[in-house]
C-alpha cells in the first residue's frame, strides 16, 4: 500500500506534496528535520491522504497534485475528505 500526502506547515503556512509506502515514519522524518526541503517548516501536519495499490500509482497521482499546487483544484483538495478509507 502507498500513500501520497500534503503536509501543511503550522509554522510557515506552507505545503509538501510526497509518497510514501510508510506515512508514519514519513511524517516523522518530515518533522525530525531528516528531510532537507521541509526541515526550515517544522512542525507538519497531515492536511490529505490518499491510498493506492501500487508505487507507480501514487507517483502519478503526487505528479498530478503537484501540478495544480496553489491552484483553484489544489484548494478544493484540501477542503474536501482529508482521508480516504481502503
């Protein structure tokens, strides 16, 4: 199972669009300062979730997402069921 997730950072206002097979240990790398483009934004916050079969799938559809990032679809994202069940 994979997961393509946006964090939102309460520090900065800002977003991080990535996947993961392992969104608990994900989310804390994001948050230890492992991650070299978000450790300036810590503390992150889940804001999305959603779960695919397959690597290649979430990777499309983390492209996808990242391609409206600040968009009009990328708001409507985030307003909408933050987690979606198997």
């Amino acid at each position: 199972m994979y997961w393509v997730y946006i964090l939102k950072s309460i520090k900065a206002n800002r977003y991080y669009i990535g996947h993961t097979n392992n969104l608990v240990k994900r989310l804390n790398e994001h948050n230890s300062g492992k991650t070299k483009s978000t450790k300036g934004y810590i503390p992150w916050v889940i804001a999305r979730t959603e779960k695919f079969a397959t690597k290649s799938e979430a990777f499309r559809r983390e492209q996808e997402i990242k391609n409206f990032k600040s968009g009009i679809k990328f708001k409507q994202l985030l307003i909408t069921e933050s987690w979606q069940s198997g």
